[in-house]
C-alpha cells in the first residue's frame, strides 16, 4: 500500500531535499521501516532509543494525531498522505 510522506525541512537531509517521498506499509511502523530502508536514519530522527515517537515530532495520518489514534499501530491505507512534524516550542 503506496501513501506519501511529507517530510519537514529539517529531515530533508535524509530524502536528498523531497519534501514529499513515497512508502508503503499498512500501518504506521511498517512505513517507517519502509522509509528508514530508502532514506537511512530518518526513523531514528522520528522515533527514540525505545522505539516511541519522539517527545517533540508530531506524526499525522490523514488529519489525525498518531497518538490519539493506534500510535504506530494507525492503519495507513493505500493513498492516505502522513505527515511529519516537529513540535514548536517557544514563549516569553
């Protein structure tokens, strides 16, 4: 099952400067090992030393926040666009 990705500019790196990439898998995990296999290291940008998703990076299948779903269990079907985000933080 095809989806795309949307990479946020400072992961760029990794997909030789795409903004958007192509992967496949049927749930969230698996399209994260299928883009770590052609972009090495960008799933240790996205998830931590436990295999969670980073305190600061947000992940969004379809329109929906993975963790008020199935976290890296969400099912990602055939066309859904997921989307990285990396938290902003700031203030006064």
């Amino acid at each position: 099952m095809s989806v795309s990705v949307r990479i946020p500019t400072i992961l760029r790196t990794y997909t030789g400067g795409e903004s958007e990439v192509t992967a496949t898998g049927d749930t969230l995990a698996a399209v994260l090992d299928d883009l770590d296999a052609s972009f090495a290291g960008i799933k240790g940008r996205i998830l931590d030393d436990n295999g969670d998703l980073r305190r600061f990076v947000n992940v969004y299948v379809g329109n929906d926040d993975v963790r008020f779903l199935q976290n890296l269990d969400t099912p990602t079907p055939a066309g859904t666009q997921i989307s990285v985000i990396p938290a902003v933080a700031g203030g006064a």
